[in-house]
C-alpha cells in the first residue's frame, strides 16, 4: 500500500502521517529529496529554501522527479508519502498499482489556526504573508512549480480535516478498515 498525501499548508498532513506510521507504515515526503539536495549544499532548509529547490530540481529531472527518487527509496514497501504537490508527482507515483492519493482539507480560518497554534520554524507570522503563500502555491506558474490545485483535482479521496484531531482519527481508523 502506498498512500500519498496532498493539500494546504496546516491541512493535518502531518497527523495523518504520525497515524499512519503507528500503523506500521513507513513515512517518506518528497520534500525529502530536496532536503537532501539542500543539505548537499549546505543550505538551511527554510521554507523559502524547500521551495526554491524543489524548483530547481523539478527545472532539471522533470515534474515526477522528487516523487520517481522515492520511488527508488521505497522499493515496494508499504509507505505514506507527504507532500506531493504535483501533478506529475502523482504520475510518477502511480507507476505503483497500489498507490492511492488522499486530498487533506481543511477551511483557510481552521488551518490559520492551527498554523499558529503549531509556531513551526518558516511559518508565516501574519495571516497576510499566509494568504501570499496559498496563492502562490495553488496554480503553478511553469512546469517546475508548486500545483496544489491540479494535485487536489487527482485525489482518489478527500478527507475533510475541520473538526477536532480526534474525529480525524476516527475518520483514519474507518478509512484504513476499507483499505485493507
């Protein structure tokens, strides 16, 4: 089983990862690859910096790129993968006949929110710099750009993440029950 997530920055991503990974999954990220490429040369890993070099490599290895050096890293073992925001991530990961992409969503006051309950390190500070963010992130503007919204459009299943991190979890536990 390979599950990948997709969708907005505070959406409960990373939740569904934890849960997953209790379950026995491994957890991976595409954001993985390019943290190693900005490690590589010694970059700090800023939100900025994640950004611009998921470009860079995107411009370079193609649209799939980050999600095609999972794939390598995986070798068929079960996994869930977080933030896929291509569409040609999707593409890539579905050379696997097992994969499933999960939309997370969640309304823009519910993830300001817990954005700013979270305080993670690159996190925007105002709710100004917040909003500048989703738009640039929605539509891409070349190829090697963000695409959260074509990515959503690709969705197997949305999960609608506005409610309580335990009704989430009930939700998980009744998803995974039809998965298996």
């Amino acid at each position: 089983m390979l599950i990948g997530l997709t969708g907005r920055n505070a959406s409960g991503k990373s939740t569904i990862v934890n849960w997953f990974s209790n379950k026995g999954l491994k957890t991976s990220s595409c954001s993985d690859s390019i943290r190693a490429w900005l490690a590589g040369q010694n970059i700090e890993p800023t939100r900025d910096a994640l950004i611009e070099g998921g470009r860079e490599l995107r411009r370079k290895g193609g649209a799939g790129v980050l999600a095609e050096m999972l794939l390598e890293i995986l070798d068929g073992k079960d996994a869930v993968v977080d933030s896929i925001r291509t569409p040609g991530e999707v593409e890539a990961l579905r050379k696997r006949d097992d994969f499933i992409l999960i939309e997370v969503r969640a309304n823009t006051e519910t993830r300001w929110e817990r954005l700013q309950s979270r305080a993670r390190p690159g996190d925007p500070l105002d709710r100004e710099t917040f909003i500048e963010q989703e738009n640039a992130e929605a539509v891409a503007k070349d190829a090697a750009g963000q695409a959260l919204n074509a990515t959503a459009e690709l969705a197997d299943l949305v999960i609608l993440n506005d409610g309580t991190e335990q009704e989430l979890l009930s939700d998980l536990e009744e998803l995974y029950m039809k998965l298996r």
